[in-house]
C-alpha cells in the first residue's frame, strides 16, 4: 500500500501535525511519499521522496492549484491513499481531490481497525468503523489522534514540482486569527477541567474552588460548554484551546481524542473519573478513581488546610 502524505505549510514553516501523517501512514504499514507546497526549509527530515512546490508561486493556500499539485503527484505515484490533516486546509482540499480521482472520502480518521478507519460518531460519543471499496481513498485524520512515536529522520530525496496553472474560480484571501474573548488558557500553569461527569452547573464551584485552592484557572470539554455550565473560552480541545500547563486535573472526563488534542502537552495529568476504564487514563499520570462530588471537595479541603 501506498500513501501521499499532503503535509500543510503556514507561515514559513510546515505545521506540526503534519507530522501526524507520518504517524498515521506508520500504522497502516503503508509506503510514503509526501508533497509540501512549501519551501526548501520545511522539506521534513524523512527518508523518502518528497515533492516540492513552491509556495511563492501557489500560496499557501488556492484550491485549484492546490488541488491540481496533489492530482499531479497522483499521477506521477499512484498511491492507494492520500492523506491529509483534519485542519481548514485538509477539509476544503480533501473533498475536492476525492471528487476529482472518484475516490472515496472519509473524514477525521482516529484509528485503524482490521484495516477500516476508524471515526466518531454521535458528537464523539461512538465510533464506527468505515472501509471504502473504492480504489483510491482520501483520508483526512483527526488532528492529535497519531502521535509519532519518534522524530523524523533520513535524508528526503526532493523532487521539485513545476506546474504551470491557469488562476482558477476561487481566490484564497487568507487566514485570519480569531479575536481571543475571554481568558487565555495557554498561560495557564494550573488547569483544572470539568467534564461532563460533574454532573451540573451547581457543581461547577467544586471545580472553581479546587482551581483557586491551586492557584490555577479553570477549563471545560465541549458538553460543558454547550451546556452552558462555563463560557466557550474555557474549553480545551480540537474546537477550544490548546493548552500545556504544568499540571492539568481532569474532573469527570472521558478523555475524547478532540479533548486529548489540546491538552496532551500537559507536563503532568492527574484525572478524576469512576470509571478505571476512562481512556483518559491513557494520558493521565495519575488516574483517581472516584466519585467527583465527593473527591474534589475533600481535595480541596486538604489543600486548603
Ligand atoms: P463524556 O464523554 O460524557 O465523559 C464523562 C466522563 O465522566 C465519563 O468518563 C464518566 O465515567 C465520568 N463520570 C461521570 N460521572 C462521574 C462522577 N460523578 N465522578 C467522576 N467521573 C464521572 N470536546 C472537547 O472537550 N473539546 C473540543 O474542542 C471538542 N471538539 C469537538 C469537535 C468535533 C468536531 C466533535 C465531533 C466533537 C468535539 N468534542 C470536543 C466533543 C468530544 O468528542 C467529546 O464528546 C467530549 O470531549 C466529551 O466530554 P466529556 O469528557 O466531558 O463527557
């Protein structure tokens, strides 16, 4: 199996989750190539092919070149799957490649099962395993769901693409950073995060009272958040912020690779959950295993004391 791997390029250098790809193409045992509208800078240190497109003459972004620049590398490779990240980019591209080789399509892949991709469904409380018959597939991979396990290394063999392209029907205007409202978890060195096991919002102030009992702020998974229990600046995740504290408490958790995406740079994880089985476990320095109502003021006590 052969995977073309799109890595994503944004000011000046190649987007960490780019890396993912790798990661992801690992798991599969697949055969990499990879293609980077980029400069010679951000070439990643892999050894394979690399295809390489100036980024000064395709923008970092423009559908149709864009597109045109994966097709070309199809063409020229013939890979099986092309794969990119579940980023803005990733999601405006990947449909678009997908209709032009009549490839399937799936979208926000979290895991490989018996060969099938696995994705979230039900706002991230199941997931169903999805294997498409047609010869080519386009994956786009959920961003924080393959970690590499080590650093690229090798030296690329760069192979530089020089297309000449007709302006096509849709011009990238650009990114534009969202205005931050509201707090900014990524200066916080103490986090502490309520899920939807604290049950309701007249248990938020345990969480409140354990966060100023550290000295920390507090953050929220998405349930909390829709829910109206905290406002949206507080949460942490693929759609929230992205955070590294040095310590991150976890109250009522599950641990959904979405939340996981922006918390997994934590120094240290300690999680409060009934279930011993969470999969936020997984991440967690250390799991406590009880009931919230009961353990966050005792904690807090403690502390307090
Ligand atoms: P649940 O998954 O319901 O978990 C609750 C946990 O609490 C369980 O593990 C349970 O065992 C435990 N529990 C229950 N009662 C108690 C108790 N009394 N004491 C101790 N433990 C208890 N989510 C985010 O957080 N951030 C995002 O940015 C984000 N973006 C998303 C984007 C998309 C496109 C999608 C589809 C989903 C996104 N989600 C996001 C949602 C995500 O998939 C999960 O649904 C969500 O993270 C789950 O939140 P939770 O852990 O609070 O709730």
């Amino acid at each position: 199996m052969k995977a073309l791997l799109v890595c994503e390029y944004r000011d000046g250098k190649l987007l960490e989750s780019s890396y993912e790809l790798f990661a992801f193409a690992d798991k599969l045992n697949a055969e990499k190539v990879a293609l980077v509208i980029g400069n010679e800078a951000s070439v990643p240190t892999f050894g394979g092919k690399v295809y390489l497109a100036d980024v000064s003459k395709y923008g970092e972004y423009n559908p149709d070149a864009h597109k045109k620049l994966v097709l070309e590398v199809v063409n020229k490779e013939n890979p099986d799957l092309v794969i990119l990240v579940h980023t803005s980019y990733g999601w405006d591209l990947a449909p678009r490649v997908a209709a032009a080789l009549k490839a399937a399509q799936v979208s926000e892949v979290v895991g490989v099962v018996d060969g099938g991709f696995e994705v979230s469904c039900l706002n991230g409380k199941m997931r169903r395993i999805v294997s498409p018959k047609t010869d080519k597939k386009v994956i786009t991979i959920q961003s924080g769901a393959f970690t590499p396990q080590s650093p690229l290394s090798g030296t690329p063999e760069v192979v530089k693409l020089d297309l000449t392209l007709e302006s096509g029907n849709v011009e990238f205007v650009g990114y534009e950073v969202a205005e931050k409202t509201g707090v900014d978890l990524t200066k916080a060195e103490i986090i502490v995060s309520a899920g939807r096991g604290v049950g309701k919002k007249d248990n938020m102030p345990l969480v409140e009272a354990l966060a100023k009992a550290l000295g920390g702020e507090v953050g929220a998974t998405r349930p909390v958040v829709d829910a109206g229990w905290l406002e949206q600046s507080r949460q942490v995740g693929i759609t929230g912020q992205t955070v590294s504290p040095k310590l991150y408490i976890a109250c009522g958790i599950s641990g959904a690779v979405q939340h996981i995406a922006g918390m997994k740079k934590s120094d240290f994880v300690v999680a409060i959950n009934k279930d011993k089985d969470a999969p936020i476990g997984e991440v967690a320095d250390v799991l406590v295993v009880a009931d919230v109502i009961q353990f966050l003021p005792a904690l807090t006590e403690k502390l307090q004391k």
